[in-house]
C-alpha cells in the first residue's frame, strides 16, 4: 500500500514539474491529487462493492431461492467466528466461480455463479465457501478495494497525462531561455517515462498482493473446513471447465477465486501481471495437506481427512 501511494506521489510531483514549472508546481499538483485519491477512496470505500457487484451482473438471493448455498454460508460464518453471514448473491452465467467484496465482516458480500453450483457437490461448495469467507474474515476485500482504487487512480492520470502530452500539452509549459527550456524538456521527459512505468509497477504490485492472498485465503479455508479435499476438488472442476465468466473483466478479474477470463493456460511459473497464483500449485499444497495424491482429486468416495494434519502447512 505504502508503495502504491509512493507511486502516486512521485507522479503527482512529476507531472506537476512538467506541466506548471517549478517546485511549488509540482508540489500543488501533488496536493490537488492527494485530495482527490482521499475523495475517491473514500467513495469506492462505501460504494466500491455495490460497483463490483452491479458490474458483475449479480443479484441478491434469500434462503428461500438458494436453501443449499445459505446453509453453507451461515456454517462457514460460525466456524470463522464473524459477527454475521455475508449477503448472499448469484451470477446466471455457467462459468463456475465465486468471489467475496466489501469492506468489512459486517458489510460484506459473496457471490457465486449459477455453473458453480450445479458444478459442485455440498463439500466443494464449502470449500470454495470457506476460502471467500476467509477473504472477508483476513480483511483482504478492504485491502483489495482500496488497493485497487489507488492503481486505478494512477492507471487514469497517467493516461490523461500521456494524451495531453502527445497532443501538443507539452508545448505549453513555462521555460525561462534556453537553460530553462532544456530543463523542462528533461522534466518532461522524466514524468512521461514515469507515467509509462508507473501504472505497469502499480499493477504488478496489486496482482502480486492477489496472488498472495489467494494462497493465504486457501490455508484459512482449510482451518474453517478441515477438509483440504474439498477445495482442492473445487478448484480441479473450476479449471477444468473452459468457459469464460461473460460479465468479468480486467477491473475485476482478481477478486475472483480463480481466473474468469479463461484467456490462457493454467502456467507453472506465475508472471507478474497474473492475477492468480498457478491453480495447479494451489491445488499440490491443498493436496498435500491431505497428505493425498492426485488420484484423490477426482476420486468419488471421499477419503479420509486427518484433521490434525489437515491444519499443518506442507513442508
């Protein structure tokens, strides 16, 4: 987070230099950002995932309409100790997926797709359940808001920056003489190549957190099932299936408990624009957990759970 607003800073300041000239220039011009990205957080903050939801074509169901899906969100809740069970949504698409949004344990929100359902017996829809509540109950739905409300900040004045620059902006910044022009010219330079580098760095470092909280939020979900087999069989049938979730897309593809967008192969080494760890080593550590072989994955009897070992990390 500290790097991100660092990030935000630095071009700030830069882009001030170039366009107003001056240190009090770039210094007002950070100042005129900073007020901005606390506004803006401020509105994702409490606004954010009633956005993500909207813009995931997902609606709100009761006990009622999806009896199965309640029961296992309101287990899932006792077990990881939250004051109440998220609100309950489905997406109509028949890409199975699910992903958790909000801001805390007491406005929180889980969504799950209508292919995920019909995918998934009872235990691999707690498993996938637990690891959402996990994203509720470690706090990563506000770390991922607000993360993401940050690169996207500095993703869209980069942009505008880059476009005011190559349509002849530039043109118009203050210089006194030829020192001074050579001087703006290297400044503008400067913060053009920031304003390329910047939103890439922004990026890489959010999908890194993702990443991260992906394997931690795997982990917890074991703790609150002690069942490592019914993830790991999740996300086996998750990969399996080749659809592309058809409402998501590059803004809201990390919230997701695996990639929706189904664009590439599953890869063993994990690049740093991806916005998931590699599924198959997700499913090795749950695996091993389980002290079980691949064999178990797709195995119709369920076998036998050591709870003991089950909340042991692999060596």
């Amino acid at each position: 987070m500290g790097f991100v607003v660092t990030l935000l800073a630095a071009l700030g300041f830069a882009i001030g230099e170039a366009v107003i000239g001056g240190t009090s220039g770039g210094i007002g011009l950070l100042g005129v950002f900073g007020i901005v990205a606390i506004v803006w957080s401020v509105i994702g903050y409490y606004s954010g995932d009633k956005m993500v939801l909207a813009v995931s074509g997902a609606h709100r169901v009761t006990h009622e309409d999806e009896p199965q899906l309640f029961n296992v969100v309101e287990e899932m809740t006792i077990a990881a100790g939250l004051p109440q069970a998220p609100a309950i949504y489905v997406i109509e698409d028949p890409a199975p997926n699910a992903f958790a949004t909000g801001r805390d344990p007491q406005h929180a929100s889980i969504a799950v797709t209508r292919g995920l359902m019909a995918a998934l017996d009872r235990e691999e829809l707690q498993g996938v359940v637990a690891h959402e509540m996990s994203h509720v109950r470690n706090y990563d739905i506000r770390f991922a808001t607000l993360v993401g409300i940050l690169v996207g900040m500095i993703a869209l004045i980069a942009d505008f920056f880059l476009r005011w620059s190559f349509f002849g902006g530039s043109g118009r910044r203050r210089g006194g003489g030829d020192s001074g022009g050579n001087a703006g010219a290297i400044l503008l330079i400067i913060a053009i190549v920031l304003a390329i580098v910047a939103p890439l760095a922004a990026y890489s470092v959010q999908f890194a957190i993702s990443r991260r909280r992906e394997y931690l939020a795997d982990a917890t979900g074991v703790e609150l099932t002690r069942n490592p087999l019914g993830l790991a069989r999740a996300l086996f049938v998750i990969a399996s299936d080749p659809q592309p979730l058809r409402h998501a897309n590059r803004a809201t593809a990390h919230l997701y408990i695996a990639n929706p967008r189904k664009n590439k192969k599953d890869k063993a080494v994990t690049g740093v624009f991806d916005t998931h760890p590699p599924i198959q080593k997700r499913i090795d550590v749950l695996l091993a957990m389980a002290h079980a072989g691949p064999e178990a994955l797709t195995d119709g009897a369920a076998p036998h759970v050591d709870e003991a070992a089950a909340t042991q990390p692999p060596a």
